[in-house]
C-alpha cells in the first residue's frame, strides 16, 4: 500500500509566518494548502475538505471571520478533525471559542510546535478504540 502525504490546511494572514510553517511542515513530510483570510480557508474546506487531514489556524486573519469560524466549519465537516490554534492575543477566548480537543500555540513559538501539536492530534485520532 502506498503511503500519501498528510494534506494540512494553514490559514494565517502573515506571510512570514506561512513560509516558516509551510516549510516546516513540507520538511515533516505533510502536504500543505495555505489560506490568507478565513474566508479562504473555508473555501479550501469545501473544496478539498475530504483530503484536509488537519487544520492550523491563525485566530486573527484580518476579516470579519475569525480562525475560530474556520475551526467550527472544518468540524461540521468532520467532527474529529485536528485543530492547532495560533494567536498572540486571544487565548483567553480558547475555552470559550474553541472546538473541543484542538490544541492552542501561543506567538510567538517555533514552528517545530506546531508541527508536534498536530502530530500528537493525528495519532490522538488515529488510535485504535477513540
């Protein structure tokens, strides 16, 4: 059986940033679709969301949808995918805004923690029994 790159879905309005975690993630063996605003990253949702293995999301990306939205329609799509939240002032919102079982990576970090973060959420769902 031939093993395919995980697809995961990046959406943050930052250049800078999207390089550093489209290359890291590249480097890690996944597959990346990158989105600038929130209205992107649900539209790659819809139009790829069978192939989308996992979501890291900026919670500000500069529209009027938040990363929060993006989250929740990935959800409706499938319940169990993994979300990474980013964001360098809106943690509090987590619990409250948040999906259930996502993980919530502060700014500034290092991109390897947000590829470990989704990592340990794939394996979290591809366990045996969950």
């Amino acid at each position: 059986m031939e093993k395919t790159s995980v697809l995961v879905l990046i959406a943050e309005d930052q250049a800078e940033i999207a390089d550093v975690l489209t290359m890291s993630f590249e480097d890690g063996g996944y597959e990346v679709l990158l989105a600038s605003t929130a209205d992107e990253a649900m539209g790659a949702l819809d139009s790829r969301g069978e192939e989308v293995r996992a979501l890291v999301t900026d919670i500000k990306l500069g529209s009027s949808a938040t990363g929060w939205d993006v989250a929740r329609h990935a959800r409706e799509m499938k319940p169990d995918m993994p979300v990474v939240y980013m964001t360098g002032s809106e943690g509090n919102d987590w619990a409250s805004l948040g999906v259930p079982n996502s993980i919530l990576v502060p700014k500034p970090f290092a991109a390897s923690q947000v590829l470990t973060a989704v990592s340990q959420l794939l394996n979290a769902t591809n366990t045996p029994g969950s």
